[in-house]
C-alpha cells in the first residue's frame, strides 16, 4: 500500500504489563492543489486519488462541472531532501473557456475543515450555485437496503484494518450496489475523492445514487453532495443542525445513525421505503 501505511513503535500497556510492538499508522501528508499555476488549497490528506480529490473538490466548489473542463492534471515542484518527487503538489490546468474559482474557494483547508460558513445566506448560496440539483431526483430505496450499506462499506475499508484511522464515503446505487469506496484522513476529502471519480466515470449527477459516509454528517459533506447531484445522504453517526437545513431546502434525504436495523431521517423522507 506504499505511502498510505507507516510503521511504528509503540508501547502496549495491559493486564499481561508492558511491552514495546510494532503498530501501523495512516498517513497523513500535506496537499497542495493548484489551478492554472496559482495555488488554491491546501488539505491534510492520505496519499492516493489525489487526481480523483482535485476533481472531487472543483466540483463541490462549483469550479467544474465535467470532464473537459479539465484540460491536465499533472504533480510539480514538491521535492524531498534527497530530490524525489514528494507527490504534494498538484497542479489542474482547466480547459479552455473554463473561469477560474472565485477568490471565495481560496482556502487552506487545515484551518478550515470544521467548515467556516454558516446562516440562511450560505444555504441560498448553494441552492443557487449548484448546477445539478438533486430535488427532482424521483428515486426510492428500499430501507432495508439501506441498512445494508453500513457494513458494505466497512468491509470495504482496507486501509482502516490496518491502522483503525481513516474515514470513508461509498457511492452505491438505489439497489445497494457498491460503486467506490475511498478512504482518507479528512472525511471531507473522502467524499471528494469518491466525487471526483463519479465525475471522471461520467456518473455526476449521482442520479439515483447514496452517497453512504462512515461518521457524522456536517455542512460541508451535506453540500458536497447537493453540488454533485446525490439525492440521499447516510451517515453512522449524527448530523448538524445546519447540514439537515441545507438537505431540507436542497431535496436531499438525509439518514442519520443508521447503525444495525434501525436509523433516522432527517430531511426528505419520502425517498425511503418502509
């Protein structure tokens, strides 16, 4: 698994006392993203997608909204001490005709991952900016398949039976079939890197998809999803008070603590079959 695992030491304290054994970690790596050269964000993130994360990202900023609107997407100027590409810095050209972000996405995302936007005007922000609206979305899931993806996505979690650290988004269809998984440090960067590779497989809008996220469900993943077009978002655990707001006023569903048989829903819910 490369970059995406580190070793180490620790020290185990238990009944049987104490003794020093190997452990694994996830890594966690800095990456810049760049747009036509000028430097946009900076994520804390695990290593890989990270072409599927850039893509993911521009399309939740509204940047992007297709694949042409990438023009390349290439690694630059990040080096170690030994001269070795550290594969940190990531530059998208954008296609011709395509505007660049506005100064707004500008952000350094290790300052701002608990999501610093709030209030009605930053809901009618995303409603109106947001070029697949996932409001209309006809689709139905059963809630027993629904209750299904949980499991479904953990076991698809490599990288967390290893170190037990990382988050994980899965797009699986309205029949509980599974698309992508992806795992990561940041839950955030999870979903974009799941999103970016839904718009490169020419799948956004996510059109009768679930989007099935392994913590809680805050602002920011609740607009990732309106501006990729998903119409149902899951999570494990609890959302906020702001994300139910926007999933209400974007017709997204969205189920809370669906943990075993049982889960809640807190926007839409006539999407889900009882």
């Amino acid at each position: 698994m490369g970059r995406l695992i580190a070793r180490t030491s620790v020290v185990r304290l238990g009944p049987k006392g104490v003794r020093r054994a190997p452990d694994r970690l996830a890594v966690e790596e800095p990456l810049e993203l760049r747009v036509d050269g000028k430097p946009l964000a900076v994520t804390m993130r695990t290593p890989g997608h990270d072409v599927e994360l850039a893509h993911g990202f521009l399309l939740t900023e509204g940047v992007i909204g297709e694949v042409p609107d990438v023009a390349s997407a290439r690694y630059c100027d990040s080096v170690d001490d030994e001269g070795k590409n550290t594969y940190n810095v990531l530059d998208v050209a954008l296609g011709p005709g395509v505007p660049p972000p506005d100064p707004g996405v500008e952000r350094n995302f290790y300052t701002t991952s608990s999501c610093g936007v709030c209030g009605k005007a930053s809901l009618d922000a995303v409603r109106l900016k947001t070029r697949f609206s996932p409001a209309g979305d006809p689709v139905r899931i059963p809630f027993q398949v629904l209750t299904t993806l949980p499991d479904k996505l953990r076991t698809a979690q490599r990288v967390f039976d290893s170190t037990g650290g990382l988050h994980a988004a899965g797009l699986f269809r309205a029949d509980g079939s599974l698309l992508v998984v992806r795992e990561d440090v940041g839950r955030h960067n999870a979903v974009d890197k799941v999103l970016g590779w839904a718009l490169l497989q020419g799948l956004i809008p996510a059109a009768g998809c679930v989007l099935m996220v392994s913590g809680r469900t805050s602002f920011e993943l609740t607009q990732k999803a309106v501006m990729a077009g998903v119409p149902v978002l899951a999570a494990v655990s609890a959302p906020s008070s702001l994300a139910v707001d926007l999933a209400e006023e974007a017709g997204v569903t969205l189920v809370g603590f669906l943990r075993g048989e049982s889960g809640n829903v807190y926007a839409n819910a006539e999407r889900i079959e009882c």
